[in-house]
C-alpha cells in the first residue's frame, strides 16, 4: 500500500510537467554524423543533440522516429513526424516543406574511391559503377551528378542504395567502383570502411532541418531563434557540438571502472592459466587426437558457414536483382544462344511461362536471323557495345520495338548474358507523332512564300522552309552545322554593324518581336531586306531559338519614293498656280486661317492686299495672251521681291493677286508695304507702236479692326480694292479708315 500511495503521489508531481510538454516527433535516418541510431536505441548525431538543447528550453517532448531516408521524406510530407533534422534545402523542397531560415551547417557531395585506385576527375568515372544514395540531392539534384554527367557527355552505371551506410558498404565490398557521400557522413565514416576521398567534389548545400506542413508554425520560430543566439557566441552549445560531431581527432579517457576490473581480469587470467597448465598434465595422447579432430571439424565448419551465408546474400541478391525487378530480364547462353531463365517481368511481358521460356532460344523471341544474333553477341562479349534496339515477338504474334542492355555475368562458374528488357513502343510511337508533326510544320513553313528560318541561341540553323534554301542554295555548304551570318553573309562572325543589326541579340535584349533592316550587296546590285524575328521559349520561359522571317523590300520602296514623289507633285499642282507658280487660292485661304489662328493667340495685326492688275485687257487685245502671261509672269516676280519671306503672294485667277502680311509691328509697316508694291508694278510697257502704262489697283484689310474671319477679310479687301478701281485706279485703299493716299496724280 505504501509503494502504491508514492507511485501516485510522484505521478501527480510529474502531472503538470508532462500535460506542458509539445510532443515533437523527430525521424531518424542513419546518416552519422549528423542523425543516427546508436546500438542500444538511442538518437544521436549533432542534429538530434542540437534539438535535445531546444527542447529542454521550450518544453518540447521529443520523440525520434528510426527510418530510411525515403520513408522518413514520405513520413514528413504525410506529416506522421514533424522535423526530418539534416536535409538540404533546395527551393523545390520549400514549396513543399517548411525550413527555418537560419542553416546548421553547409555540406557538399564527394565522391570516395578503395585504397590504390586512381580516380582523380569526374571524366574517369566513365562507365564506372558508381553507388549512391536513393532520391539523394548530389545524386538527382539540380547541380547533381547526373545533370554533370549529363553536361560532360559521360555515361555513369548508377547503384543506389537506401543509406549512405550501404552506399560505403558496397564500395568497400567491392561491388562497384566509386561511391558518392556528403562530405560529413565521408569524414567520418572513410577510416571505418578504410576509404580515400577523391578531388571530385561537386554540390554546395545548405543543410537544415525541414518541418511538416501540418507542424506549428512556433517550432520553426524557436528554432531560428536559438540558433540564431547560439551563432552569435563562439563559446555557445553551438559550436560545441560542432568540435564533439565534426573534428576528426578526440582525446580518449578511460573510465573509472577500467582499472579494476583490468586488475580482477588480470587475476582471473593467472588463475585460468594455473588451472590449463594442470589440465594439460592430465590429459592423455588420446586427448590431443581429439583436439586436432576438433579444430579441422571447426574449420569445416566455418568454411561450411562462409558458403552458406556467400549463398544467401547472392540468392537475395539474385532476388532483389533478377526476381522483383519491375524491368523484363533474360539470362542467355552465348555459345547455345538459350534461354537460361527468365524473371515474373519477363514471363509477364512476353505472355509465357517461366518453363516456356527456358527450353526456347533468343532467336525464337527476336525476329533477326541466328547469325546477326550471334554476331550481336559477339559485340558484348568484346565489350563493345552493350545497348540495343531490337524488334521482339510476343507470344499472341504482337511484335514489339524493345531497348536492350546486354552485359555478361558469372552464374555459378558459367558466363551468361544479362539482358535487361524495356518496351519502347510509347517512345517509339511519340517519335514517329513527333516526325509527322514536324513534316507536317515543315509544310506549312514551305508553303510562307518569305524565306524562313528557325535559328537557335548559338546562331545555328535548325530549320528553314524551301524559299530559304533556294534563295541561300549558292551559300550553303555539306557541313551539318551552318550559322545565319554564314549562310547570309558568309561571315565567321554574328552581324554587329549599322548595315546588319542582328536580331538574334534584339530579341534576347527585349524578349520581344523585332523588325530591322538589312542592306544586302547582290548580284542583283544593292538590296533591302526586312527582317522580322519572334522568340520562341521553352518550358522554363527562356528563349532558345528566333523565328526570322525576311523580305526583299528594294521594289517597294522604290515604288513607295516614286508615289511620294507624284503625290508631292500633284499636292503642288493643286495648290499652286500653274502659270506664276504662286500659291492659288486654295493654298492662300488655308495660311490667311493659320495667320488669323495665330495672331488670336499672339494679340498681333494682320494685313491682306487685294490686287488687280489695270489695263490687262489692252495688253490681250492688243499684242495677245502669251504677251499677257508673260506679264503676269513679270508682275508675280516683282509682288514676291516686295514683301518678306514670311509672307504670302498668290494668285486668284486672271489679273488678281493676294498678299498676306503676318507679325505686323505697326500700321506704318502696311502703308510702307503697300506704297513699295504700287510702285513695283507701276511702270509703262512699250512694244513696236503699242504703248501702256501698268499699274495695280490694292484693297486692304486688316485683322481684326476690319474683320475677324478669314472670308470677311477676302471680302473686305475687295472692296476696298472696288473702291479704289473706282476712283480713278494706280493706288491702294484701306477697307476703313484711314483712306489711302492716291500715289500718282
């Protein structure tokens, strides 16, 4: 009873301290020495102390979560645990996770290699056999080994594993040639499994801890917060844990206990000693018999053990390899060319039975003849070529494109052929779509009567339509590569001058569609060419190609200059008089608006003289209308030296004339201009016995004391003019007063 009554007594002090606590579920990969599992169970690594420090602070209740790198991945997206401690952070795992913004430490790939290889440059691992970690960020990440492959044109046999621990194991074991490993899991581990680092180092990644979607927001918020203090003090947990999990060299303490119990083992030992030797005395011959006996059925018996657990690693292998693989597998005799056996994948594939199989030969399945079957084979026994495309026939007579991976294998002391069936009939099919779709384009570019062409970043050529090649048919080459400048220009070097602006460089400038003008030297002499250029993006919204379409232009413009120059003819024609070559009416009416419109604006005066030349008649009747012209002629030229630039003198048909005076500074100005016109025109025409004088009868009105419109203005100055034709001619009239003075008497 009393035993009872402290158990609840302690639990109900423990009560509060317990219900306080947030239960924190931590997933624990082996990835050492950032998060493992020692032997006895318990977490450890510098990710999982870091956050044992938090939770003592915040009242977190951790509870780690042993698991595969995968699994813990899937585990954190269903939001089963809440924080995958060390997992580099890459902008696709942000939008699906969360992470703190502060980073624990920076990691990076690095590939390790066995004692007395060489392996100096990512080159080497060329057709190499290189394990890595499944899903890992070096291996299928962005900057990954399979991008760099990729970019280096290498090919690299891939083994993935579940753990770096695994990743390490084989390498040592010997199963594949290289391994790849974050440099801290290989820092630690490369004296355990007695590895050497390579210079291949590729991958720089922030790690830190990732939380579910499903987990509180506060967590993230605690984390940054402490470890953002910790960093700001060098004496901090912090960088303690870093020199305990990250520092190679650590001084060893024996415990208390070890001198003791050495002391009791050293005792124990001299008394078993004591005790062999007096056995030893009494034991016969007959006993050294049975110990030889013994010790060669131990040997036997451990030889016995090595084989049978060689055995089951290569049956779980085999099984893991050959029977639960997703993919079709074959094992072939080369020399008999049967098929040894076949995988469920296979016999599903191929609709037989695994017996079927085994009693058939290759050639019974591939529909090529025995000998280029056998010459096939040939080719992966010499290594010299392992991948291939072959046309395979199902058992319901379907006949199927196929992609094969052949390499030899050891079978129990045999060597087979491994062959490694994929059906390609969807990418076979999505090819043959692709090369219709693009007959199909290339169609329909042909039929653009423009020259067309599709040219890439690098400025090569990838397609253009048949008006293209035959204007281009002289400049192109049998290479299988030709740039736009070499085909247009024959130039090693993009166009760059003000004659040949490139429009490759405008489109990636400006992202947008282009239209420029380039001056060609022809056969056919100069010509002009328009070019228009649109981009063309991929996927991720880049441009990788233009579409540049060109036209000759030099006629166009040609006929375009021509319209111009008959339009700007006709214009004239229709706005000026034919004879004098003075503005007509037409003209002057629309520059009397644009005075009367500015000199509103600008409070200024503004005059128009209303001519009629006396006595024209006499002239006509008398010596005849080309006398008459000729006068007019004379009279236009004399009305134009007698007034500014600025001013206007047309002609309103027959003997009448205007002049329009604009910027008029004072009344004086008007009087001037007028007296110095009556006096131009003012002289006597003498030819043979014919004799006349010539004089000009002027109307003035101004703006805006006689009118305020440009009709009022014509109408006003007429008749003033009438006015003075009535009063006796040969002088100049204002349409208000003043009245003019008579020049002549």
């Amino acid at each position: 009873m009393r035993y009872f009554l402290i158990i609840i007594l302690g639990f109900i002090i423990l009560l509060p301290a317990q219900s306080g606590a947030v239960e924190v579920r931590v997933g624990l990969d082996n990835n050492p020495p950032l998060t493992f599992m020692t032997d006895n169970g318990q977490a450890s690594g510098l990710l999982p102390d870091l956050l044992t420090q938090i939770a003592k602070q915040e009242k977190w209740s951790l509870k780690f979560v042993p698991c595969q790198w995968q699994q813990c991945l899937e585990q954190l997206d269903a939001g089963t645990i809440d924080i995958l401690p060390a997992i580099s952070y890459t902008e696709q795992r942000a939008e699906q996770l969360h992470f703190p913004n502060e980073t624990v430490i920076t990691n990076w790939g690095q590939v390790y290699r066995r004692p007395g290889s060489k392996l100096e440059s990512v080159l080497q691992l060329e057709k190499l056999t290189l394990a890595v970690l499944k899903d890992d960020i070096h291996y299928c990440g962005k900057f990954g080994i399979i991008n760099v492959a990729d970019k280096l044109d290498i090919k690299i046999n891939f083994i993935e594993a579940d753990s770096y621990l695994d990743v390490f194991t084989l390498l040592a074991e010997k199963k594949v040639d290289a391994a790849l490993v974050n440099r801290l899991f290989g820092l630690k581990q490369q004296d355990v499994f007695n590895l050497r680092p390579t210079q291949i180092i590729l991958n720089p990644v922030q790690v830190r801890p990732a939380f579910s979607l499903a987990s509180d927001p506060l967590l993230i918020k605690q984390f940054d917060q402490h470890l953002k203090n910790w960093k700001e003090d060098q004496n901090s947990i912090y960088y303690q844990l870093l020199h305990k999990w990250l520092t190679n060299g650590s001084s060893f303490k024996f415990p208390a206990w070890f001198i003791p119990l050495l002391s009791v083992l050293g005792i124990l030992l001299f008394l078993l000693v004591l005790t062999t030797l007096w056995i030893r005395r009494q034991v016969s011959l007959k006993t050294t018999q049975l110990k030889e006996k013994n010790i060669q059925l131990e040997g036997e018996l451990i030889n016995r053990q090595k084989i049978e657990l060689e055995l089951r690693e290569r049956q779980q292998q085999y099984r893991v390899f050959f029977e639960e693989s997703h993919s079709a597998m074959l094992l072939l005799d080369p020399q008999t060319t049967n098929i040894v056996d076949a995988n469920p994948a296979a016999c599903k594939y191929y609709l037989y039975s695994r017996e079927q199989l085994q009693r058939m030969k290759i050639q019974e399945l591939n529909v090529l003849s025995e000998s280029e079957i056998r010459k096939k084979i040939a080719l992966v026994e010499r290594l010299e070529q392992q991948q291939f495309e072959f046309t395979h026939r199902l058992a319901n007579g379907q006949k199927r494109p196929v992609e094969i991976y052949c390499s030899p294998i050891q079978v129990e002391g045999r060597t087979l052929l491994c062959s490694i069936v994929h059906d390609i009939s969807a990418r076979k099919l999505a090819e043959q779509t692709l090369e219709e779709r693009n007959r199909f384009l290339q169609s329909v570019i042909d039929g653009v009567s423009d020259p067309l062409m599709v040219i890439g970043i690098d400025y090569r050529i990838l397609q253009m339509n048949q008006a293209a090649q035959n204007e281009h048919s002289n400049n192109m080459s049998k290479q299988d590569t030709l740039t736009c400048h070499q085909l247009s220009h024959a130039s090693l070097v993009p166009c760059n001058d003000d004659n040949h602006p490139c429009p490759l460089l405008e489109v990636k400038e400006t992202g947008q569609p282009v239209t420029l003008i380039h001056h060609h030297e022809t056969s056919q002499g100069k010509r002009i060419v328009e070019l228009t250029a649109s981009p063309l993006f991929d996927s991720y919204g880049e441009i990788y190609a233009i579409i540049e379409v060109a036209r000759d232009i030099t006629d166009r413009l040609q006929i375009e200059e021509l319209l111009n120059e008959k339009e700007k003819r006709l214009h004239h024609l229709a706005h000026h008089d034919s004879l004098t070559n003075l503005p007509n009416r037409l003209l002057f009416e629309d520059r009397l608006k644009q005075a009367l419109s500015k000199a509103r604006r600008s409070r200024r005066q503004v005059a128009l003289f209303f001519l009629d030349l006396d006595h024209l008649k006499e002239i006509n009747d008398n010596l005849g209308h080309d006398y008459g012209d000729l006068l007019l002629i004379d009279v236009a030229k004399r009305l134009c030296r007698c007034v500014r630039e600025s001013d206007t003198v047309a002609r309103m048909g027959g003997d009448e004339f205007l002049v329009l005076l604009e910027e008029i500074e004072s009344f004086e100005m008007i009087e001037t201009t007028a007296e110095r016109i009556c006096s131009a025109l003012a002289h006597e025409l003498n030819k043979d016995d014919f004799t006349q004088a010539i004089s000009a009868s002027i109307g003035i009105s101004i703006y805006p004391e006689d009118a305020t419109t440009a009709q009022e203005m014509m109408k006003n100055a007429d008749l003033a003019m009438y006015r003075v034709k009535k009063s006796g001619k040969a002088n100049y009239q204002f349409y208000s007063a003043p009245q003019g003075r008579f020049l002549f008497e």
